[in-house]
C-alpha cells in the first residue's frame, strides 16, 4: 500500500520554489519522482531549482511568476499545461515575509495592508482558481496552500502576515468542500518556526526565536522536515483527505496555555 | 515507482495495541510493509489472530492477549513484548471501542467500560512504552482517533469524550516528551469500513452522500500516513491531529 506515496510521473506546481521552504519541496517531490513547473518572482533561483529537478531525470519548468497579478498566474499554468499537458498538484507556496511591515495597527496604510494580503492569500486564490477548471476537467487534482503558525495564532505587531495566512486555512477548507465533487482536494501544511534566509531578511525575524529552547522539541525546524508531507499530500496516498491541515512546528501550537517549561505539579484533593 | 527513503521503519519496532476491528490487520501491514516489525497487542485471541494473520506471522512479528486497561494486563503485554524485543520505537493505539447510546440511558458502568477500553489502556501502554523510549532518547506514538475528538454527535458522548480524552493526552504527551525526542501526534479518521462497497451503493446512506468526497473510508486511506508519522523524519510534528475524513472537518 506504501507505492501510492509515489509522485512518479505526476505534475506539480508551485510558486516561491526557488527557494526556502519551497525549494525543500520541490527537492522531495523531485526525489519522489515529480515533474515540476516551477513560479518564483526572480528567474534565478527558479533556474536553478529546475536544474536540480532534471539532474534527477525528471522535467521541469521555470517561469518567472508574480503571484499577486492574475494576467502572470494565468500565463504560468497556460504555459504549465502547454509544456506538460496536465496538472496534477498545485502548491501555493509563495509568501510575502518581507513585504509585512511591523508597526502598531494605526501606522498600517492601506497600501502597507494590500501588499502582502495580495501575494500571501490573494495569489493562491488567483493560483487555485487558475488550476481548478482543468482539473476539475480531468475530475482529479489537488491542491495544497503553505500557511504559517502565524495562520492559527497572534504575533507582535504582525497584521498582514497573520491575517493573509490564517485566511488560507480559510480558503483551504471552502476550496476542498466545493471542488470534492470534482475529485479535487484541498490541504493545508502549517509550518512553525523553520529559519530560512527570507524570514531572516525581514521584519518577520524579529518576532522568530533564535533557538529552540522555547519549543516543546527543544529544536527549531529545517526545510527539510517539510519534505514528507510535501510529498504525502501530493501523492495518491492522500486521497482521503482534504480541508485538513499539517501542522509541522515542534510542539508549539499543542501548548501555548504556559510557557513552555512550565510544569505544575499539584497533589490531587483528598 | 520511487519512494522517499524517509518513508522507511525498516529496523524499527512497533507495538500496535487495538481494541480489535477490521481496520487493525491493514495498519499492521502498512508498518511491515515500511520494515518495521509488529508486535499487537489485544483483548480477546478472536481479535489478535487476523491481525497475526495479516502479518504472516513470518519475520519478527508477534503478539498478545492481554487487557492493557488492568494492572496486570500491562503487565502481561509489556512481559511479552520484553521476551520478544530489547526496544520500542513505535507505539500505535488504535485501540478503540465504538458505542452510542442516548445519554439518559449511559449507564455509568457502560460509560466507565468505554473509557477504561479507549482512554485507560492507552495511558497505560504510553506510560509503559514511553518509559522505555525515554530510556533509549527515541520514540514515536501515533494515537489513532475519530474526528468525534472535535466534533458532537446525537448518541455519540460517552465515546466522544473518550476521543477527546486521548487527544488532549497527545497533546501533553508531546509537550512533555518532546526533550526526550518522542513525538506524539493523533490520526483522525471519519467513516470509515474494510468492505470495498461500490461507490453507487455506498452513497444510498446519507452518511456517504454528507460526506463532502461521497465515499467512506479504507484502513488503506491511512496506511501510508500512519508510516510517515511513525518515521525518524517525522521529527517536527508533534502534539496534532491529522484527520482523514472524507472533508468532513471542513463541512459546515
């Protein structure tokens, strides 16, 4: 029963790949046998990413993508569909960490709002929307959103962030309960503290604990542990789910009453 | 077809306790199939066999009848399973009994046999084997639960509270072992049969058609996620619920 984890010959979309996060990804889904259209803003990373993916003998694609517009997306999965002939996965994995400027709510302008809202939820809305009518075509599809910790909880001044992502848990479920009857479905990884180079660069590190001490595995993440259930959620093996998330955060979220350490011991009442 | 390594328990060893069901052969072939060797744990023989059976009883698979809810059913099942094996680096409860009954007419000793069958023996088989992989600095425990955890259900209080009781226990459980390097995480199935029932049959119930992918479950459906969770790789989650139900959670 353990083949069905195979992405052998299937076709996987996803944006922000070229690095991070999403490059852990694609790495694993390459492995696992995936071909890979891949949509990043800056067409070096990507490039590379690709390479890597057809070092492993599998095909790739790399198409500079700007999420937040929907004349790009549409290209992409045009272009996608043109090369390929098929979509089996879609991977909205593209997020806007740099663009969520920390400031007390009333310094937030409209405009410091609409950014990050529009890369983080808008653009896997323009991403689900573009894949779902070929799929629903074909009557099978899945389609998987990267949200945040920050999608379930608050942060210190982080609006955009937490809103966009908690939106896609949001998106995530209404998707998998209106494509399900057309084979198509919908999931969520939630991914905790796992450092990467982005989160460094932004404002978003400062709200981001510099070891694991304050989490219940006593470790932060790497990308790589994103790979299994990348590869999971992706494969024939994960029919059976969808409007589901994977939270993947070293404990944190299965606490958060105490502080982590916190250890009570209080004899029972006669 | 290639398949991740990480999806390996190859050289691992994996108590499986069940309270008996159809579902509990196929998870006792999704962990052999990953390598791992199985060790079952359940109340009565007529629910072990087809689990033995299942794992061909070839290679190092083995079992007991034991009730893990009594003092010495643990102690029966943990003697066995020392005779048997030097470690532990897997324990999956699937040991659960169904019932419902409207509330007025729970008994308190139907609502106790409930608890002590679907919350008791596992506390006290975590408790044993946790003790162990404390020891060696490893572990992973898969509870497997229903979404009756999250969710009410006319009839359903006696045994959804016992859902609900192992998944605030797999909660703490891997906030407290997460420095030992256990991970403790929950599965969560929906409807779910062993019978490969035509898909136009199954959707005459209005369970199925409910159901937002209008078919019930197969043990098959969680095999595969079973074994990630039960993985070395399966390093940075710990403490969910993963549920696999058909869309359920997601249903209005």
């Amino acid at each position: 029963m353990l083949e069905s984890l195979s992405l052998d010959g299937k076709v996987v979309v996803i944006t922000g790949g070229g690095t991070g996060l999403g490059l852990a990804m694609v790495r694993a889904m390459a492995r696992a046998g995936a071909n890979i259209s891949i949509g990043g803003r800056r067409q070096g990373p990507i490039d590379d990413a690709a390479a890597e993916v057809k070092a492993l003998g599998r095909d790739a694609l790399a198409i500079s993508t700007d999420v937040a517009d929907s004349a790009q997306v549409d290209k992409f999965i045009a272009d996608t569909l043109d090369h390929f002939g098929q979509i089996d996965v879609m991977i909205n994995n593209a997020g806007a960490v740099q663009g969520n400027i920390r400031k007390p709510i009333w310094d937030i302008t409209d405009e410091d709002w609409r950014v990050p809202m529009d890369i983080n939820l808008t653009g896997a809305f323009y991403c689900s929307r573009a894949v779902s009518k070929p799929m629903s075509e074909r009557g099978t599809g899945k389609i998987i959103n990267v949200s945040s910790g920050f999608g379930l909880r608050a942060g210190r001044d982080i609006y955009m962030y937490c809103c966009s992502k908690g939106g896609m848990i949001q998106l995530t479920r209404v998707l998998s309960f209106n494509l399900a009857p057309y084979g198509i479905t919908a999931n969520t990884i939630v991914p905790g503290f796992i450092p990467t180079q982005q989160v460094e660069d932004s404002s978003l590190s400062r709200s981001t604990p510099r070891s694991g001490q304050f989490l219940p595995i006593g470790k932060l993440g790497k990308p790589e542990d994103l790979g299994p259930i990348a590869v999971f959620l992706a494969s024939p093996a994960s029919d059976y789910m969808t409007g589901e998330m994977v939270i993947v955060d070293g404990g944190g979220l299965a606490g958060g009453l105490a502080p982590t350490g916190h250890a009570p011991v209080i004899p029972l009442e006669p | 077809m290639p398949i991740l390594p990480e999806y390996s328990l190859s050289g691992r060893v994996a108590i499986l306790a069940t309270a008996g069901g159809d579902q509990a052969p196929i998870l006792a072939q999704a962990l052999a199939e990953a390598g791992a060797s199985v060790f079952a744990v359940a109340r009565r023989p007529e629910l072990l066999e087809p689990v033995l059976e299942a794992l061909n009883s070839s290679g190092p698979h083995g079992g007991v009848v034991a009730d893990a809810a009594t003092p010495a059913g643990i102690a029966q099942v943990m003697d066995a399973f020392d005779r048997q094996h030097s470690q532990v680096d897997i324990l999956v409860n699937d040991a659960r009994s169904m019932f419902a009954q409207p509330f007025g007419e729970i008994t308190a000793e139907q609502w106790n046999t409930v608890h002590s069958r679907n919350v008791l023996a596992t506390f006290q088989i975590c408790q044993e084997a946790g003790r162990r992989m404390i020891q060696r600095g490893y572990g992973r425990i898969v509870n497997i639960i229903s979404g009756l955890a999250e969710r009410g259900m006319i009839n359903g209080s006696a045994f959804a509270a016992s859902q609900a009781a192992v998944l605030s226990m797999t909660r703490c459980l891997a906030v407290e072992w997460g420095e030992h390097n256990i991970r403790v995480n929950a599965l969560g199935t929906g409807w779910f049969t062993v019978e490969d029932i035509p898909l136009e049959e199954q959707q005459k119930e209005l369970l199925v058609r409910y159901t937002p992918l209008r078919r019930k479950g197969h043990p098959r459906d969680i095999g595969p996620l079973l074994v990630y969770l039960c993985t070395e790789g399966c390093d940075y989650t710990t403490g969910q619920a993963i549920y696999v139900d058909g869309g359920l959670n997601a249903h209005p």
